[in-house]
C-alpha cells in the first residue's frame, strides 16, 4: 500500500522540476532568436503567436473539450484588456532582444513582480507589504543602473521596449485578479489571435529561412506553450509562491546560454544592476514562503 506521505512528497517533487522545467524552457528565448539569421521582429512574432495558438488551443480543447470554447467565446472586459495587453508586452519584448542583449532584457523583465506590486496598490488598493516595498525600490534602483550603463554605452531603445514590455505585462497580471471569467491562458490564446492579426497587418507572409521558420515556432510551442503546461502542472502539486520563485531562474539561464553559445557578454551596469533587482526577488519569494508556512502552521494549531 502506498504511503500517502511519500505520496504527497513524490508530487511535491514533480511540482518544482516541472517549475524549473519552465524556467528553463522560458530561458531559450534569448538564444533561439540569435540564432535566427533572415527573418526580422514581425516574422517571429507571425509564427510565434500562431504556433503559440495552435498548440494551446489542442492542448486546452483536449484537456477541457467543449466547456472550454464555450468559455472562450464568452470572454468579458478584463480578458480582451488584459490580452491586448500581453499583446504590447510580447511585441515589445521581442524588439527589445533584436535592440539589446538578452541580459538587459530578462533582468529588466525580472522586476515585473514589483511593477505588479505597484499597480496592485493604485489599481486594486492592495496593501504594499514590507517586503514588497524593498522589492519595488531594489528594483527600481537596479534598472536604473542597468538604464546607465545602456544610454552610456549602447542604443537605449532595447531597454526602453523592455520596461514597457514589463509594464504591460504587469498590468496584464492585474487584468486576471480582476476578470471572472477565467485565468490567464485565455487571455494569452486572446492575445496570440491579436498579435497575429497585428504582424499579418504590419508584414502580411513569413520572410526567412526554413530554419528560422522552426526556431520561430520553437518560441511559440516549446519556450512559451509547453512552458505554459508545465507551470500549470506545477501549480497543481507545489504552492504558487514557490513556484513564482522557481521560475525567476530564467533571469539567470537566458544570459548563460547566449554567453557560452554566442559569445553574448552582458555589461557590467546590467550584471550589477540585475544582481539587485534577482536578489531582491529572491528574498521577496524566501519570505512569501516563510510567511505562507507560518500562515499554515498557525491554522493547524487553531
């Protein structure tokens, strides 16, 4: 018979290699779109979000059959909001890796959870927490290091997309706290439908490679849908404060593979300044989980 112990610990498991999993999967971006020779930002974002589309609507109709086109037809407010949102983000992201380095991007993107702590506190009235108020004020400082060390020595355009990429991703965020009418993969299946609609206005065909082709579909099935899949398998065994910890891991192994692969080498303003802003994320995810612990342990003993 078995234990439901070791049970529960053998999920629990499974639980953080699937987040780790994610994090991994999320950090090949960077590289697959330095390896992509011919096609420019409104090709990958065409495949992109088609690939992206075509996997989750499979994988969300197989796994939720018919209630989840009905739900996906009844989409309210906050869902298109927060779509064309993720829109403005992944285009915005996507120019940002072809104006500057991985690095600048990721760990600019990595200070989402204190943008999204500040849009909580003015959008929703949510309280700042202590923890949350060192956060948004690490982060702030090391984006402006990062910003420095860009408008001294390279084109700030890059890291100009990359903060509105995170500010939009952020409000996207609060657009799913506010919505009733389901969680975030519809609004990223919404959005997949509007960025598509928007590069096929914009560049109508796909310009590149067959190779470029694959890598673009790489980044919608494999970094982003799959990676979507095992985060939510993950969240189903492991609790969501571990895993948003978890997967901050990608603001460390996208720039490790352009290095070690392309020789992409990041300045010494951003590894300072995406030194704060990760490890004051870190700290933030360590004490949720304490706090959470805590929280638990206190209803136990009720």
């Amino acid at each position: 018979m078995t234990n439901p112990r070791t049970e529960q610990q053998q999920q629990y498991a499974i639980g953080v290699v699937m987040a780790l999993g994610a994090a991994l999967l999320s950090s090949t971006a960077g590289l697959a779109i330095r390896f992509i020779e011919e096609s420019e930002g409104w090709d990958i974002l065409l495949v992109r979000s088609l690939g992206y589309f075509l996997f989750m609507a499979c994988y969300a109709g197989f796994t939720r059959r018919m209630s989840f086109w009905r739900s996906l037809r009844e989409t309210g407010f906050y869902t298109i909001l927060g779509a064309l949102a993720t829109t403005a983000s992944q285009i915005c992201f996507i120019f940002a890796m072809l104006k500057t380095t991985v690095a600048t991007v990721v760990l600019t993107m990595s200070a989402t959870p204190a943008v999204t702590a500040v849009l909580a506190f003015i959008i929703l009235g949510e309280r700042l927490r202590k923890s949350s108020i060192f956060v948004v004020v690490a982060a702030t400082m090391g984006v402006l290091i990062i910003a420095l060390g860009d408008f001294a020595g390279r084109d700030p355009t890059g890291l100009v997309l990359a903060c509105i990429s995170c500010i939009c991703f952020s409000f996207m965020l609060i657009c799913v706290k506010m919505q009733n009418d389901g969680g975030a993969i519809k609004i990223f299946l919404w959005s997949s439908v509007f960025t598509l609609i928007t590069a096929l206005i914009i560049k109508p065909g796909f310009q590149g490679s067959p190779a470029d082709f694959s890598l673009c579909l790489y980044l919608g099935v494999v970094s982003i849908g799959v990676q979507h899949v095992f985060i939510a398998m993950a969240l189903r065994r492991v609790e969501a404060t571990l895993v948003g910890l978890l997967s901050r891991a990608q603001a460390i192994f996208g720039p490790i593979w352009v290095a070690l692969f392309v020789s992409e080498i990041p300045s010494s303003a951003t590894v300072i300044g995406g030194a704060i802003v990760f490890l004051a994320l870190i700290a933030e995810g360590v004490l949720g989980i304490l706090h959470h612990k805590r929280a638990e342990n206190a209803l136990e003993h009720m």
